[in-house]
C-alpha cells in the first residue's frame, strides 16, 4: 500500500538548515506530483513546495522562495525539502503528499535560537 514516511526534522537556530526526507513506498515516485505541506499552531495547512511527476517544474510559497529546495531521488524513491535560511515563522509540523489523498504523519520542524 501507499507510504509515506518523513523524516530530518528537528530543532534549529534561525538563519540555520534542514533537509526534510520523505521515502515513499508503493509507488514510484516518478509518476506522481508530489508536495510539501505545512501546519503551524493555530493556523491552517498551507502548501510549501509542489514537484510535477516529470520532476521539471516545481513551485514554491511566496513565503519559501529562494530559501526552500523541492527536489527527488528516484532511485531511492524518495522527495526532499531542503530548508536554507530558516526563520521562526517556518516552525511548523511538515507533511509529504503525494498526487491524490495520500500523506504522510508529519515532522516537527522548530526554528528558535
């Protein structure tokens, strides 16, 4: 069945980086856009970074821009959101989604000095 498992978050001081993992199972990551979401206390999920299945085109939150990699290995069927220059304002839990209604459990990322 379809799987997903996040992993590489953490706490880190701001200005600092993480590389979020998300190894899929089930599928082959090739054949789907995939996403990275995002859900701070009290606030709604929003959608942080998006790969389409030909893993050409990606597209960012304004919020993100220049500061967030979306990228994937398909030989290890694995997505990766790779978080440079983090601010407070990025704590969060992070989810992996995959094309359709699968997601993964969720990873707290925590930026504060």
């Amino acid at each position: 069945q379809v799987q997903l498992v996040e992993s590489g978050g953490g706490l880190v001081q701001p200005g600092g980086s993480l590389r979020l993992s998300c190894a899929a199972s089930g599928f082959p990551v090739s054949s789907y856009a995939m996403y990275w979401y995002r859900q701070a206390p009290g606030k709604e999920r929003e959608l942080v970074a998006s790969i389409n299945w030909g893993g050409d085109t990606t597209n960012y939150a304004d919020s993100v821009k220049g500061r967030f990699t979306i990228s994937r290995d398909n030989a290890k069927n694995t997505v990766y959101l790779q978080m440079n220059s983090l601010k407070p304002e990025d704590t969060a839990v992070y989810y992996c989604r995959r094309q359709g209604a699968y997601w993964g459990q969720g990873i707290q990322v925590t930026v504060s000095s």
